[in-house]
C-alpha cells in the first residue's frame, strides 16, 4: 500500500511529541491535585511526577506519550514541584504504572480509550473518504471527531494508515461499481477514448490523446471558438449518451470531480501509467461526466452573455436611428413644435443667465428681474414638451420604434445564431422542472437540427410578438421564429422556470435545497445544527420581530428632539449627519516600523512561514499522493508570481534557481484554491491569538465585518469577464470579493464576473470561512438587497449597509398597527403609507424559508449559487417574495435603528473604510502587467487573488509582530499605553515599508559590451 502524505516531516515530529510549553503553560497543567483512589500508588517520585506529566500532556493534547518522549524541562519542573532534590530519570516510570495511569486519566476526564473504539474512528474514515475533502481535510476532520467523541487521539501512523486503507477501498468500491456496470461495448468506447491515435496526422506533441485535447474550456465568443467548444462537447455528449447507465453517479459529483480534475492536471505520461485498466476507466468516466456538467454551464453562461449583448445592441441601434426615419408630415409637425418649445427655453434660460452673472445689478433687482421672466410664461415649458412627446407617441412612434427594433434584430439574425443556434442543439434540460411551452419548442429544435418550419411550436412566443414571424408578403420567418427563441430560452433560464439536468449553476431551486424526505424526518435535528431552532414556531417568530419593529418605530420618534444628528427635509423625510471619527492613518505604525526600511517581500513571507508554518498547506493534489511538499523558496516564488501578477512563467525566467517548468508543475499540483485558503487560515490564526489586534475590536464580544468588490481588467478570452463600459470601456473585467473584520484580516475572497450583483455572494463569505464568526456585516449600497437581510438577520449576523438613498427607502409595519396608530401617537417617523408586511405569504412558504436557512447555513449548497437562482426567480417564485418580506421587517427596524444611532453609522463608515483601505493595498500589491488579469477560468483567477490576499494577510501579520515585539521591549506601563492608543488610530494595513518590486543587481561585467557599434554602423539596408 502506498505511503500518503497527511503533514510534512517536521509537522508530524511535532503531532507525535509532546508540545513545548511555556511557564504560565505549565503552572496551569502540572499540579499536584490527586485522586483519593490515586494517592496510595503515588508511593515513589519517580510515578508521581510520571503522573502529573502524563495528566498535563493528556489534557494539552488529547493524547498519551511514552516516558521517552517526556521533555527534559517539563521533567525538570515537575521534579521541584514535587520537591524531589535528586535529578529524575523518567524512564524509570514503569510500564505498569503508566498503563495503569493512563486508564485512570482517561475516566477521570470523562475520556475513551482509542484502542477500544478503533472501530468508530475507522468508520468515520470510510464516510468522510466518500466526500471531495483533501487528505489533510480528512486528518482535520478525524481529529474534530475524536474531540467530539471525546476518545483520546492516536499517533500519525494510525490516521495515515487508516485514511490511505479506507481511501484505496472505498476508490476500489467505485472502480467495481462502475465495472460491473459499464457493458462490453462501454468499456471498448472508454478504451479507444484513451490510446493513442494510430495516425500521426492526428496529433501533436502536446495533445497525443483525444482526452488531452478536451481538458481545457475554450472561453472565447467568437462564432470560430463556440464552433470548436460545440466539436469538442459533441465528442463528450456523445460518451456521455453511451454511459447513461453510469451518469447516476452524479449524486456523488463531488468525489467524482477529484478524479476528473486530476485527468485535467496530470500530463498523459502520468495518466498512461496507471496500469489498472479498471481504475483508469473510473478516472476517464469522472472526467466525461464532470465536463459534460461544466461545459452545460460554460455554455449558457455565453448564451447569456450573448443574448444580452445582441439586445442591448439592437436597442442601441434603433434609439439612435428611428428619429432619422421618413415620418408623415404630421409627426414632423410634432417634432417641429418640440423643436420650437426647446429653442424658447433655451432663450428663456440665457436670460436668466445674463441677469446672475452680471454686476449691473444687486441680488434683490435681480431677483425681481427673474420673477418676471418667469412670469410672463403662462405655461411650464416642460409641461408643453411631454404634452407634445404624448401627441407624437400617439401618432404611432412606439409602434415605430418597435418595428424598427425586430428589423434590426433581423437584420443582425446571422450575427446571434452564429453563436448560439448551436449552443441550443447541446444543451440538456430537466423537462420535468421546466415550462412545457418552451421545451416543446426546444426538443423539436433540437430534434430536426436547427431547421424551423411554420407548423414549429409557437406557444412560447408572446401574442403580441407573433405576428414578427411573418413578413409583409405573410410568409413566415424562420429566422425571427429563432431569435425569440433564443430570447425566450435566455429569459426562462434566469427566469428559473427552464433548467438544466446535468449542473452546477442552473438546476431548479429544489435541487439545492435539502430534500423534503429528509427535511420531514430530520427537521428538528437540522433547525439545532444551523442554530435557528428559535424559529421553529412562525408565531413565535413574527411576534419577536413585531415588537421588536414596535419598540424601534418607538425609541427613534421619542429620541427625535435629543438627536442633534436628525433633520428632516422640506418633504419631511429624515435626513442623517454622521459625525467622523478620529481618521486612521498609517503614520503611527509606519514610524514605528521605520522611515527608512524596505523589506524584500520574500523575506515577510519567510518570516511569517516561520510563525505559522503556512507552506505546510501546499500538499499535493493527489489524494493519494506521497510526494513531498515542494521547498518554501519555490512556494514562495509562486505566491509573488500570482499574487502580485507577474506571471508564472516570467518569475520563473528572471529567477535564479527556480525554472519556469518545475514553477508551472509546482503551482499545477500544489496550488489550489483549498490549500491557498488553508494557507490564510493559518496566518489569521495567529492573528487571533495576539493581544495587539484586540485594540481594534468596538466591542469585546462581537465581531463587526464588511465586504466589497474590487474590479479588474481581464485582457484574455474570459466567460467569467463582462463588460462594464464604466470601469473596462470596451474591454472584459470582473470583481475580485474581498471580505475584512474589524483587526484587519482578509478572511474570504472570490471572484465574479463584472456585471454580476455583488449581493448575492455575502453569505459565501459569512457562512463558508471555517474561522471568522461575524455579528454585524456591512456593506455598501451594490451588497444590499431585502434577501440578503432576509437571510443574514434570521440567521444572526445583523446585515448593516450603508444604502446610498437611506431616505428614499420605503418603510414596512404590520397591518395590526397600521400607520395612523403612530400618526395619533405623534411621530415623525411614519411607516411609507399602506406598506404593509404580507404575513399570509410567509406563512404559506414558512417551511420553506426553514429549509432555504438551514440548506445555506449547513452548507449543503453555496449561498451565492442558490440566491442568484432564486432571484431570477422574483416573478413568480413564492420562496422569493416571502424571504422579502421578512427582509422588509429587518430593514425597516436597521433603518430606525440608522436613523436613531449615531455610533452605529460611525461604525459602519469605519469598518467600510477598511475595506477600501484594502483595496489600495491590493492594489499596491499586484502591480504586475498593468494590474490586469491573463487568466481564462474563473478558478486561475480565484486562485490568482488568494495568493494576494495571502501576501496582504502576512504583510498585516509581520506588522503585529513587529510592533508587538517592540511593544514587549517596553518596561513603562504607561509608556506602552500611550503607544497603545495611538496604535488605536493608527491602521495596521501599512505597507510602505515592503519592497514588493524585488532588488536589482547593479554588479556589471563591463568587460565584453553587449553590442559590436563598429558592426551595427557598418549595416546597411538598401532601399527599393
């Protein structure tokens, strides 16, 4: 059996040691407190201190150690403590003490011998190897279990052996299912998928297999690229049919992609040489059924992107062109008196110019002057101008416009079928959880090849539309009968209503929920795990939230005359100031750390890897693997190389010793985005255990975050990049998601496409981190919607945004306490007139609601991918409208709650202005290649701002350090106050004194001159 890798050598000599403890350690877990039923064992020195060491190091490590492994200076303390005055040797501790010690202990604190339930630890391996968790993942979650069981924990070995026994069973279990499975005929198709073509015309040195060709997906849109990713997703339709019997094991996708992403990395001498044709074949049909579901998605990603495009087009085109049109006289006589009624304003508006800007007269003259101007018009020229815009409209410009914008949609008809007519042929849908009109449409599509006729379905299409598909002769079209297919295609995807049958991101929303089975049978087991029993009972829950809304509609109107921040406008609505807090700057921290100083970057990295040990994440890919990690100098290259942009390849070129080839092996099987997480995990775990970061906490015992979105240009063919005229012009970019805490820590990150709501991907980073556990997220006005404060607050993280037009913002209550209720009572702050919460709704779908908050909080779907799919959703889609509602009560009581506390606004400007801070950090920091982006999937980009959001972390970390070292070398109380608060306003997030450009080398050989002048002014160029 091969040897797997769990920790590299040095983790694994520290796991099976006993930890070096610390003074203050050591007073809390050596003592000299005995057992009545101990003590007359405890008869010679030797076992007495034996038996204290043991109970410490069992109660530090949940483990036992042998007398051999006992540290001399634990020995030593232990001795004087007992009051021993001769040097003990510990190996003296006799076997049939220890043993029985050991029994002793372990019921003393309530703890099982591992020894005597072996059994449940080796079980847990085989459910846990049935999921896509990584070997060190499955170590973490081993070691979880035994904490919870409360069964002492063993050596390395026993988890390795037991993790790569388990791991090699349950890989042959499936190597047998899908034998026994697969006919005669299947297997012969997988084997010719995998040898070598016989021709040499068929291949190149780099694609010697037909697999190898089918690894990557073409992210390009031009008609050429989709043509060639259609050729290529028909060789896997086409085996993905032939395996109909084996494509169930979908339901196991996620241990299923591990192979399939494993054939993708893995250059064809290493697939070649799995000699087990079996396993091979496991491996191959991973690899048919996972790229068949990421090519479905890949696909309507650019059906989208591209129906989208074609129609925003069109409309452009006709706003600009249908005013240029023939118009019959009378239209042109409206357009006339429009023309007439804009000149006389203007010459209105000229007047009133003059009279302001001159010095002829004084402030009251000039005022009187404009009155009468203004009064010797009887009518509001812009009154006259939408009267006359009605006239025109009612002369038939809309119909106009409408027949000039299906012309132009005909007219571009080759442009958009060039590029989506065949996306359509391959796409597979779930026609059980779909609109019946338009899959009707689909399959006969699909099933006579693109070739539409009159008798074609045409239930789907509008009545209004359908008289499009005839020309002026009656003769039908079939090209417009496409493009509204097209059209309505795309609007019933992000409608919801047509959904694929093989995804990730375009399946029905029951799909992603935790089934109605076991939802009935485990409910209340589930509403504990996720922590909101307390809404077990709607009624419960809506009368917490009624008078909780009461209380706040209350305290804000009685707090109105004390509010010096509070004004009201002419309109009457509420108008808030916030004063500022006391600016951060980097200046305190930086002076500190020295004007002068430059550190190399690969020096903070080496620093912190010494403190964290963070390069013992980057474990190879392989589950199996018992490759050693690569060395810290390469991991190090790698990290800058893609964290600062510069470019894997590139690092590799101008670095000594490194190599572009063994760079790009390195960052292939070493470098995803799971270990770079991990790698994070680490660095901020420090940061957690240090006093210093403390400082920056509003509160002790709750935790204040943020989020938000940084774009970036991408200039490669991207199906993840959108436009963004704002931020791109014409290019592509997308929005690297960053989330930060009150100390400063990047704790998540994402990457989405430009265009893409911000919203929807909040809870991903609040849910989805293992260590950062916010009370209170905030955002700007692109992160709020009424779902998300929905969702957050039932789930407990009060959402707090900052919404641009807070006051324009409608204003909720109960129909039981209607607003005349609080009118009567005096107030100011009024709930908007007849806004009132439809508890009808969220009683209908109150099941519902529990099982989209425990299917998000226990993360058995991501929140982003269920919350995008539900709000395409918004028009009929009962769920959606109901986590509305109670998104309309949270934001009406954060409103009031806005309006009232002043510090609460402080603190969300504050903690916002941290994750801008970040943002030039991040800027700073990848500076490489212009600081856009030259990765294609959304995975090389996500993998690309991890590493810098490493760099960020460690550079945050290096400073606490730092300063807490120079701190600690302070003997003045009160001196390390004072630095302590200036510390308070000073940011942490400094890195000017980081040399993140490298070091040039200035030590020229002059000996030989690189260019021959005498030969280069001899050339000549003969010109024709």
């Amino acid at each position: 059996m091969s040897r797997i890798n769990l920790l590299k050598e040095k983790d694994i000599e520290l796991f099976d040691n006993p930890i070096e403890l610390s003074n203050e350690e050591r007073k809390i877990l050596f003592t000299l407190e005995f057992d009545t039923e101990l003590d007359p064992n405890l008869r010679k020195g030797i076992t007495t201190v034996g038996y204290i060491l043991q109970k410490g190091y069992f109660l530090a490590q949940k483990k036992f150690f042998v007398p051999s492994q006992y540290r001399e200076d634990d020995i030593k303390y232990v001795s004087e403590l007992c009051g021993l005055s001769f040097k003990v040797d510990i190996l003296k501790y006799k076997k049939y003490a220890y043993n029985r010690h050991r029994t002793f202990i372990l019921n003393k604190f309530g703890y099982r011998s591992f020894t005597k339930n072996k059994d449940l630890f080796e079980k847990e391996t085989s459910e846990l190897v049935k999921t896509p968790l990584r070997p060190k993942e499955l170590f973490n979650s081993l070691i979880s279990f035994l904490e919870e069981k409360k069964i002492e924990q063993p050596k390395y070995y026993i988890f390795a052996q037991t993790i790569a026994e388990s791991l090699n069973l349950f890989e042959q279990n499936l190597v047998s299912i899908i034998d026994q499975n697969l006919t005669i005929v299947q297997k012969n198709l997988l084997d010719e998928m995998m040898k070598l073509p016989t021709n040499d015309d068929e291949v190149t040195s780099k694609n010697p297999y037909l697999i190898t060709k089918l690894k990557r997906v073409i992210q390009a849109t031009t008609p050429r690229k989709i043509k060639e990713s259609i050729d290529d997703f028909s060789i896997i339709r086409d085996m993905h049919f032939h395996l109909t019997n084996i494509t169930k094991l979908n339901e196991i996708s996620g241990i299923l992609n591990y192979y399939a992403v494993w054939v993708v990395k893995a250059e064809h001498i290493q697939f070649d040489s799995i000699r087990d044709i079996e396993r091979k074949r496991l491996y191959i049909v991973s690899f048919i059924i996972y790229q068949y579901r990421i090519r479905q998605d890949s696909f309507v990603d650019i059906f989208l992107q591209v129906i989208q495009k074609y129609y925003n087009n069109a409309n452009k085109l006709i706003a600009n062109d249908f005013l240029k049109k023939d118009l019959k006289p009378s239209k042109q006589k409206q357009l006339m008196k429009i023309r007439n009624i804009i000149f006389s304003s203007k010459k209105q508006l000229e007047k009133v110019k003059q009279i302001i800007f001159t010095n002829q007269y004084g402030d009251s003259e000039k005022l009187r002057l404009i009155k009468n101007i203004l009064a010797s018009e009887n009518e509001s020229f812009h009154d006259n101008i939408i009267q006359e815009i009605d006239k025109l409209e009612n002369l038939g410009t809309a119909a106009l416009k409408e027949e000039l914008f299906f012309k132009a949609l005909n007219n571009g008809y080759r442009k958009i079928h060039n590029r989506v007519g065949g996306i359509l042929l391959m796409l597979e849908f779930n026609t059980e959880m779909s609109d019946s009109n338009v899959i009707s449409a689909i399959k006969n599509y699909q099933t006579k090849n693109g070739k539409i006729t009159h008798i074609s379905p045409t239930e789907f299409i509008a009545k209004n539309e359908q008289k499009w598909l005839f020309n002026d002769n009656g003769e039908f079209n079939s090209q417009m009968y496409k493009i509204l297919l097209f059209k309505e295609v795309s609007n019933h995807i992000k409608a919801g209503t047509l959904n694929l049958k093989f995804s990730d991101k375009y399946k029905s929303i029951d799909d992603y929920l935790i089934g109605q089975n076991r939802w009935k049978l485990d409910k209340k087991e589930l509403l504990d795990r996720a922590n909101i029993n307390h809404l077990y009972d709607m009624q419960d829950a809506l009368s917490f939230l009624k008078e909780n809304m009461a209380e706040h509609y209350k305290k804000t109107n009685e707090n109105i005359i004390t509010n010096e921040y509070l004004k009201f406008n002419k309109d009457n609505r509420p108008r808030v100031t916030t004063p500022k807090l006391t600016e951060s700057t980097s200046h305190f921290v930086h002076e500190i750390i020295g004007e002068n100083i430059y550190i190399p970057l690969t020096k903070i990295l080496s620093d912190i890897n010494f403190s964290t040990n963070y390069t013992s994440s980057f474990l190879h890919y392989s589950r199996k693997s018992s490759k050693d990690s690569p060395s810290e100098n390469i991991i190090y290259a790698a990290i800058i190389a893609l964290g600062c942009n510069i470019g894997i390849r590139k690092m590799g070129k101008i670095s000594t010793g490194i190599g572009a080839d063994k760079l790009e092996y390195v960052v292939r099987w070493f470098f995803s985005k799971d270990n770079i997480d991990e790698a994070n995990r680490m660095v901020l775990d420090i940061v957690e255990k240090l006093s210093l970061p403390k400082i920056y906490l509003q509160k002790k015992d709750s935790l204040h975050t943020s989020s938000d979105g940084q774009k970036f240009n991408v200039t490669v063919p991207s199906i993840n990049a959108t436009h963004s005229f704002k931020y791109f012009g014409t290019g592509k970019g997308i929005s690297a998601y960053s989330f930060i805490d009150e100390k400063s820590k990047l704790f998540y990150n994402s990457v989405i496409s430009a265009s893409e709501r911000e919203a929807g991907y909040i809870l991903d980073g609040l849910l989805h981190n293992r260590d950062i556990e916010s009370d209170m997220h905030s955002t700007d006005t692109h992160g709020y919607s009424e779902v998300i404060f929905g969702v957050c607050n039932s789930l407990g993280i009060l959402f707090a945004p900052r919404i641009k037009n807070y006051n324009d913002q409608l204003l909720y209550t109960f129909k039981e306490v209607p607003r005349n209720i609080y009118e009567n009572k005096g107030y100011k702050i009024l709930p908007s007139k007849s806004m009132y919460i439809d508890e009808s709704m969220i009683s209908d779908q109150w099941e519902n609601i529990l099982r989209l908050l425990c299917s998000i909080k226990l993360g058995e779907t991501k929140s982003s991918i269920i919350l995008k799919r539900l709000s395409s959703y918004a028009k009929q889609h009962p769920l959606h409208k109901a986590i509305k509602e109670i998104g309309r009560i949270h934001k009406t009581i954060f409103l009031l709650r806005y309006f009232d506390e002043t510090h609460l606004r402080q603190n969300i400007e504050k903690q916002l202005n941290k994750i801008e801070l970040s943002h030039l950090f991040a800027k700073a920091v990848f500076f490489g290649n212009n600081q856009e982006l030259k990765y294609e999937s959304k995975e090389e980009q996500e993998i690309v701002v991890a590493c810098r959001h490493l760099i960020q972390n460690a550079i945050i970390l290096w400073n606490y350090l730092f300063i807490s070292n120079k701190l600690s070398e302070i003997e003045e109380d009160d001196e390390v106050q004072k630095n302590v608060e200036l510390m308070k306003n000073s940011s942490i997030m400094t890195w000017q004194h980081v040399n993140m450009h490298g070091e040039y080398d200035f030590i020229i050989n002059l000996d030989k001159p690189s260019f021959d002048m005498a030969k280069i002014n001899s050339f000549k160029i003969n010109q024709l």
